[in-house]
C-alpha cells in the first residue's frame, strides 16, 4: 500500500502544529521545515481545515494551529478521509477500470481486507502518540530549527 503525498504532508502539518502549540504557525514556516510546497500546503491546509482538524487565521498576523487536541486525532481517521478517493488498484477504481478479471477475480477482497486492516492498525494512533515525548521531532519542528544549520554544522 502506498500513501498519498497528499496525506503524507498532512500529518506532517499536523504534526507540526502539535509541536508548536500553543501559537499559530504559518504556511511558509511548514513548507521550510516539511520540505514541501506553499501551494501543495495550501490545499492540504484547506482540506484539513474543512475537516475541522485545523483552524485557520486569515490577515497580516494569521495562521493556524489544531482545530481539536491532538489526543482526539486519530490517525486512522484522518487516512480514511484523505485516501478513501483514491482506489488501491484498478479494479476499485468506478472509471478507468479496463480489468477482464473483474467479475471473477478474488484478490479484490482480499486487498479490501488487508487495507481495512492497515486503518484498524492507524485507528489505535492519535497524533498526541506521534509527538508526545518524541524529543527528535521537537527538535526538528521547534521554532527556529528548520531551514537553519544546527550548532556546530557548517
């Protein structure tokens, strides 16, 4: 199974916005840190603001920070909701599917379980288990450590 950029970059706004609680963060700041573009950000940041896992700030001194506490984000949620759209083979797929083996292949079935499985396995993952005590993440999502050489690197 293969995950999304999309969703990738997701949990890593959400992430980001967990470890820098407590103040509203900006697009350019998690685009520096995650590696990633302000416009793919952007309708990242919309998506999940449109989910409620985000709030946003427009104007001069806007931004955003978590729309709920990381302990009730569960990360087998928002998975669900960012990849559901996107079919795992071609044969989920409603257009496109050119597969002779439709009507009579199992492997479908079996694929549909083992991706249930894998959502049941995220279902136990909140984003609060992600950065609570993870001292590494902290340390590359605080304030003033992305973009910049760490002491002592030249």
């Amino acid at each position: 199974m293969r995950i999304t950029k999309r969703t990738n970059i997701a949990i890593r706004v959400l992430m980001f916005c967990e470890v820098n609680r407590g103040r509203l963060v900006t697009k350019s700041e998690i685009a520096e840190c995650c590696n990633t573009s302000e416009n793919h950000l952007a309708q990242v940041i919309n998506q999940l603001g449109q989910m409620g896992y985000l709030h946003t700030q427009r104007g001069r001194n806007g931004g955003m920070e978590l729309g709920r506490p990381a302990s009730d984000i569960v990360i087998g949620e928002v998975f669900r909701a960012l990849e559901s759209h996107v079919p795992l083979t071609e044969c989920f797929a409603d257009v496109d599917n050119t597969c002779p083996l439709v009507d009579a292949c199992r492997l479908k079935l079996a694929i549909q379980d083992a991706a249930e499985a894998f959502y049941e396995r995220l279902d136990g993952v909140t984003l609060d288990a992600l950065v609570c005590d993870n001292d590494p993440l902290k340390a590359l999502m605080a304030p003033g450590m992305c973009g910049r050489p760490k002491a002592g690197v030249a």
